[in-house]
C-alpha cells in the first residue's frame, strides 16, 4: 500500500511539473498577447501560429545561458533563492481539486497547506535581494516583506469567512457546498478582497513593489540571469495558477457547471481569472509603496474583519 501512495505522489508530482511548464508557456504568451493589442501591436508573430512558442524559445535560450554570481553576494543564500521561490510550488498544487475526483492528493487542510507554501515565494523573494548584495534587491526584498504584511490578515479573514461558511478546510469540500450558488454571489466584498489580496501576493502589476522597474532596475532579481532568472519567472507565473485556482474553488463553484466536462469548467474559470490579473497589469499604473500599505492596512483590514464579523454573526443567528 505504501509503495502504490508513493507512486501515485511521484507521478502526480511529474504531472503538475509538466501543467506548470505548460501554464507558463499558455500564459505568458496570453500576456504578450493581450498587452499587444491593448497597445495596438501584434505581439509576438515569428516562432510558432501567432509566436506560440515564442516563450518556450525564450526559456531555451535562458537555460543556455551562465548564472553569475555577484562577487560579493552570498553565494549558498543566491543559489538558494529561486529554488525556494519555486519548489513549494509542486507541492500547493497536489490537493487543488480539478473536479470530484480529479485531484493529486486529498487532505482535511489542504486550504491551509497552499497558504502556508504560498509565503514561502515571499521568503525566496528576501533571500534574493539579501544574497545578491544589491541595493535594488535589498530594497525589493524588505517591500516584499512589508507587502505580505499588509495584505496576508485580509487574505487570511476573507478565507476564514469562506471556511465557515462551507465548515471545512479541504478544497473539494468547499467547492462541493457551492453546487447550488457560488459564494462569489453570497460573498461578492470577500471575493473582491480576496482578487486585490491575490495581485498583491503574485507580486502583480499595480502592486509589483519588489521589482517595480521604474524605481528598482529590476528589484530582487537585478543581479540574476540564465536559469535562475528562468524559476523566478516560472514561479510567478505559477502562483498565479495557484492563487486563481484557489479563487475558483473558493468562489467560483470550483469545477460546477452544465455541459461541459467538470475539468474543462474548472480551467475556463482558472483561465478567465488569470486575464484579469494580465488585464489589471496593462490597464491600471503601478502605485505607490505607501499608498499599497495604507489601502492594506486602512482599506483592506477593516473590510475584511467587519465582513468577516457580520458572516459570523449571520450564521450564529
């Protein structure tokens, strides 16, 4: 029995390594597309129908590439860095529910389990701005640090309010109590919350404070090239996989819907979540370190308790 679980993990684990690849080719080619046409231009065009593959020939080529280390940076903590930022990926991916019984592994908490491996993206980000030893990289590594946490106790009470609600953590359970009426209708402030909570967390456009180009070069990974660079950019671009997904079970029903095969459903909301991160990216300008902390902890904060309160309360009575 215990060597049929571990092949099941071990598979399962091969599997979300490839989805992940292929998220980050589907998605950033859905960016380039997007801010292309916003912008009145193609996007890419050359490699592939409609520059397709341009992505995978850019990740081609930054593999091919060497890592150079700073000469005075820490060397273990710059290495380190992007596989934290990375790894934990794998494994807040194994109980997300595509459909009843379509998931890598089932477990009571699984919602607490992707919020806790989802802070580790935050302590890869400090590690890189502190190994590099790079006044750019320090100053997006303590934003980092300030931006989680001003928007990780709003986060952590609107999911408080949906846990209630369905009275359980795991994820198939929670999108299972919404086959009748989704909670982004019971719960439209909490889903709103919960959407700006997500863009801060992904590090996403208005709120990209640790790499903030414009201000920073290129923030905590100004020093990183070649593959490094590469899982940086690939853990972004799974994390919002991750945060969307969880906005889908959450929220959205999960996989429910009519007609189309539970799967399809799922990776439709999944989809249409992450074009609303690229849309915010290419539509609103970024914001100030100041202002995200204000909205946090003046805005978000006071919302999310009082909401949270009022469920509370709704559901006692």
């Amino acid at each position: 029995m215990k060597d049929i679980n571990l092949l099941h993990i071990v598979i399962s684990l091969l599997g979300i390594m490839g989805m992940v690849s292929l998220n980050a080719v589907l998605v950033v080619w859905l960016e380039r597309k997007t801010a292309g046409r916003m912008q009145f231009r193609h996007g890419p065009m050359e490699v592939g129908f409609h520059g397709i593959l341009q992505t995978l020939a850019d990740g081609i080529k930054l593999v091919s590439k060497q890592l150079v280390a700073p000469s005075h940076a820490d060397t273990a903590l710059f290495i380190m860095a992007p596989v934290v930022s990375l790894v934990p990926i794998f494994v807040a991916m194994m109980p997300i529910p595509f459909s009843a019984t379509i998931l890598a592994h089932e477990t009571d908490t699984g919602l607490l389990l992707v919020i806790a491996l989802g802070l580790l993206n935050t302590l890869g980000i400090l590690l890189a701005g502190w190994g590099s030893d790079n006044k750019y990289g320090l100053l997006g590594g303590t934003r980092a640090v300030g931006q989680i946490l001003a928007y990780k106790i709003p986060l952590l009470l609107t999911v408080l309010t949906i846990v209630i609600l369905a009275g359980s953590f795991s994820l198939r359970e929670i999108a299972m109590s919404q086959n009748g009426l989704w909670n982004a209708f019971m719960q439209p402030v909490a889903f709103l919350i919960y959407i700006v909570c997500i863009v801060l967390e992904t590090n996403r456009s208005p709120f990209d404070m640790a790499e903030a180009e414009s201000e920073l070069v290129a923030g905590f990974h100004t020093e990183y090239s070649g593959m490094a660079f590469s899982m940086f950019f690939l853990a972004e671009y799974s994390y919002m996989f991750v945060a969307a997904a969880l906005a889908t079970v959450m929220f959205l029903g999960g996989w429910h819907g009519p007609i189309l095969p539970a799967p399809i459903w799922f990776i439709l909301k999944v989809y249409f979540l992450l074009f609303l991160m690229i849309w915010f990216r290419w539509t609103f300008p970024r914001v100030r370190i100041d202002q995200m902390l204000m909205m946090g902890w003046k805005v978000l904060l006071p919302i999310s308790l009082i909401n949270f309160l009022i469920t509370a309360v709704v559901l006692a009575l």
